[in-house]
C-alpha cells in the first residue's frame, strides 16, 4: 500500500524532439499534479503537446529532462525493463486507435496484460470474462475486432487496461473514432470507474467531452495553462 496522494507528479518536465536540423519543444517546463482519485482532462489544440505529454505520463517515453515521480517511485532513473514493469503494473491504457490484435478475439487482447504480468492461465480467462461481461460484452467473448463495432472494441480496450487492477487509467482521445452514442457510453463507463476510485486522466481536444471530467488543463504550445 502506497501511503502517497499524488499518483502523478511531474516537476519541470521537458521534451525536445531533436530530429536532423530540426528541434521542436514538444513541452516546456510542466508542472503536473494528480492526486489519487482525481478525474482529469487534458486539451489542448493539434501539436499543442497533448500525445507527447500522454506518452511521458504513460512511461511509453522519457522527458528530456525534469523529475516524474508515478505513485511515488521517481522513474526518472528506471531502466526500460524496470519502467516496463511499471506500466503494466500501474496504468491501464484506452488509445483513439483501439491497439487490438486483429488475429485475436476478445479475452486473447483482454488477458495480455495478465500474461506479462506472470498470472496464471485459468485466473486470468475468469478476470477477463468477468470484465467483459461487466462492460455488456459478454456475448461478443470470442469475437475478433473486425466482428465488433468500434463502441465494442473501445469496451474490450477499456477492459484491457483494467486486467492488471491499475490506480490510473490514461486514455488518449477515447471517443475520437466513435459516434456520439458510443462516446457517450464510453464516457459514462470512465465515470462510473472514477466513482469506483480510479484515477483518470483523459486526452481529448473536444471540449464537451474535457468538460465531463472534475478538472480540465490546458495545453498550449507545450505549456500547461488554467491550472487550478
Ligand atoms: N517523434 C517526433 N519527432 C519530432 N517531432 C515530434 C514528434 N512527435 C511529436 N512531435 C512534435 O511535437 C509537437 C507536439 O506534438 P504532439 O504531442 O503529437 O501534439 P498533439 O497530440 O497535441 O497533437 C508538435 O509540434 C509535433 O510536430
Ligand atoms: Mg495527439
């Protein structure tokens, strides 16, 4: 048990791409904290740094510099496998793109993070059943993505990233390839996690969908502005 509020708290952080002749400041001295229970969004326009700053929360990317400190281990110092286990353990991840495995159905995607995090085979088809049928899906277990809607494959990402029972779930553009209905739906469903304790942040550059969430910051030019 982590005796920490804050599951995120990033001082300072900074992320230059250097790339060829070109740098970009994709962030500029973030100030970030979120505490345990908290319900965020992020906006910001296209190229604001909105996927950078997801990528770096996420540990799928290492600030240029600055100190991370994730449920109160500084990562900043973590080697890849270190910062691997970390992310399987800590965040579940709901992407705009779904990131299924088209060759493989429902409970397959569900139960990966169970699989890299060494839980065995029956444990871990009993979990993912039980989320899927949770999320209304119990009628679509063994179906690949291409034989489910894009509402129901969002449902199969949500329960993905809740197989390893995470504090945060990060959600980059959730509903941005869904129609209104289903982003409704998955909305609800985040609220309804947040009300059970997880802590969210969510990414969207659509304003009524930030507005739903407890606190909404602002992402302008790699510069996180409106803090509360
Ligand atoms: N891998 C990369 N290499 C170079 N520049 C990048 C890379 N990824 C993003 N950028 C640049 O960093 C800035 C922020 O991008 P991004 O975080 O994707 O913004 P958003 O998600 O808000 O659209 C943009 O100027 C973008 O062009
Ligand atoms: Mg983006």
């Amino acid at each position: 048990m982590k005796t920490t509020d804050d599951i995120i708290k990033m001082v300072d952080i900074t992320k230059i791409y250097d790339s060829l002749d070109v740098k970009t400041v994709a962030l500029s001295d973030i100030d970030l904290v979120v505490k345990r229970g908290d319900f965020i969004a992020i906006t910001g326009r296209s190229g604001s740094g909105k996927s950078t700053l997801m990528h770096i929360i996420g540990l799928l990317d290492n600030p240029t510099s600055g100190k991370y400190v994730l449920n109160g281990t500084d990562v900043s110092k973590l080697a890849e496998d270190e910062l691997a286990f970390q992310r399987n353990k800590e965040i579940g991840f709901v992407f705009q793109q779904f990131n299924l495995l088209p060759r493989s159905t429902a409970v397959e995607n569900v139960i990966l993070p169970a699989i890299y995090a060494g839980v065995g085979s029956k444990e871990r088809t009993e979990k993912a059943v039980e989320l899927l049928t949770e999320l209304g899906l119990e009628d679509h277990l063994n179906k690949k993505p291409n034989q489910m809607s894009g509402g129901q494959q969002q449902r199969v990402t949500i329960a993905r990233a809740l197989m390893n029972d995470p504090e945060l779930i990060l959600a980059d553009e959730p509903t941005g390839n869904l129609d209104i209905k289903s982003g409704d739906d998955v909305m609800k469903t985040l609220k309804a996690l947040n009300k059970e304790g997880k802590t969210i942040v969510l990414i969207t550059h659509e304003h009524d969908i930030a507005a739903q969430a407890k606190k909404i910051w602002h992402l302008e030019d790699g510069r996180l502005i409106n803090k509360p």
